[in-house]
C-alpha cells in the first residue's frame, strides 16, 4: 500500500516489511492482481438502471438532459510504460479499442429516453473534447464558437467536462503510483496497478456515501461454481445496426444543437429569476 499510495520505491519497504525489493515487487503484482479478482466485478461494474437515472438527473440539473457523465481516454498505462516506443496509443485509438459502448453495440444497456428542445432521443451521451469523432454518443465542445449562444454551449461544455479530469486528479493524489512513471516493465503489470488503484478508488467514493458495506471477504476453501452464461446473443445485424447508432453524425449534430437551444433558452429563465 505504501508503494501504491506514497509511490515507495521497493527499496524503501525493506526497512520495516524485512523482505527483498524482488519479493517486493512480486506482491505488489500478486495485491493489484487479487484486488482485480476479487473487487472488480462489484466496482468495475457497467451502470445499473438506478445509476443511469442518477446520472440523468444530475446531468438535467446541470443543463444537459441525457449526460451519462464526461469522457477522456486515459492512455496512462502506455504513456509511463518503458516499452512505449513500440507504437501509439493516443485517445482515439484507445476509444476504438474501449469496451465502454459495448453493451449498447449489443443491445443491452439500460434504457435511456430523454427529451431536448422538442425532440426525443433514446440514447445518452458523454461529454469529449474536440479531438474525438463526431459520435450520435457524443457531445464536443466547438473550438471557434461563433455567436453567443455557441460561446456559452461551450463555456458550459467545457466546465461539465472538467468533472472526469478533476477525478483523475483525486486518482492521482489518493495513489502516487498512478502520477508516476512506470515502476514495471511490463504493459500487463502496468494494466493491473491502474485497474487496481480505480478499483479502491471507487470503494472509497462508495464508503464515503455511508454504504453499507459487507467487509466479509475471508478466502474459504470451497472453489466457487461457476455458471456459464446462457443468455442469447445479439444477432450480428442487429449488432451491426446498433453499431451505426453509435457513430450516427448526423445525430450528433442534432443533438448539439437542441443542446445549444436548451442551455441558451435555460440561461434566459435563469436570468429572469
């Protein structure tokens, strides 16, 4: 924890742990790896119908009916992996490899219908930056906006997106491993400590709403049974369908600009009050 938290170096434990910087290093691998397992089902999980409906409530009180939250692809892992020359990931190339719109693709997310100057829309959105694509599940900000209305989409846009960066922030102070350069070699272990910090960092914003929590985690030695899943799949045309949704520009232009209407026709009542 100490090597996660303060980003010790493995030396540094040696003084009062009594064991090797290899050994060490190997249970830093063997925690982060037993956190994934254990956790990560729970806190690594897709939203729920109870957790999209928050998250649309709080995005309609922001001004953004249909916001599931803010988007940036962190490429941590690849940028502090010693071994980075050996190709590029920047965000766009992340996000085509993200299993964030999976479910969606597959027909199995939770509803989401919400409405926007007059017009219904039936999935929601995540805020991005200029650089992603022009996605029916994306929302960018507009780099020159021309008249007032642009500008202050824009300026709300770009406040509400700040949101995933201040997080990633919090992850970086709660874990100065994260902040750092890479400790390990391999792209894999580097994979694992992030997963691992997010992990802990989620049951810590869980534990602080005053959830109860059930701490009974003690390794039995029953080996668990484990179901193998008989739930049918989407069929390909539908996947492919679904797919097209997803990276509907078209939809993506419409809905921003019902979102310039909204915010523009919300920050007139705002003022009349």
């Amino acid at each position: 924890m100490r090597m996660l938290a303060y980003g010790a170096s493995a030396n540094s434990v040696d003084d009062y742990v009594w064991i090797g910087k290899s050994t060490s290093l190997e249970s830093v691998k063997r925690f982060v790896r037993s956190i994934i397992n254990i956790f990560g089902e729970e806190y690594l999980r897709s939203p729920t119908n109870e957790d999209v409906a928050r998250l649309l409530e709080e995005g309609s009180q922001r001004g953004f009916p249909g916001m599931l939250g803010s988007i940036d692809c962190m490429h941590w892992t690849w940028k502090n992996c010693p071994t980075a020359w050996q190709g590029s990931h920047n965000d766009l190339n992340v996000l085509d490899h993200s299993p964030v719109f999976a479910q969606l693709a597959e027909g199995r997310a939770s509803p989401c219908n919400y409405t926007v100057n007059g017009h219904e829309y039936n999935m929601g959105y995540y805020l991005a930056d200029g650089i992603y694509p022009e996605w029916s599940i994306l929302v960018k900000t507009i780099p020159a906006p021309p008249g007032n209305k642009h500008k202050y989409f824009s300026q709300q846009q770009e406040s509400a997106r700040k949101d995933v960066e201040r997080a990633f922030g919090v992850l970086q102070t709660r874990f100065a491993i994260v902040h750092g350069p890479g400790r390990f070699w391999q792209p894999c272990v580097l994979k694992d400590i992030m997963t691992a910090c997010i992990i802990m960092h989620n049951m810590t914003v869980e534990d602080e709403r005053d959830c109860q929590l059930d701490n009974n985690f003690d390794f039995t030695d029953s080996v668990p049974v484990v179901e193998p899943s008989h739930v049918q799949t989407v069929p390909l045309t539908e996947f492919i369908q679904n797919h097209h949704r997803i990276r509907n520009t078209q939809t993506h232009k419409s809905l921003k600009n019902d979102l310039i209407e909204h915010l523009w026709q919300l920050k007139g009542s705002i003022a009349e009050d």
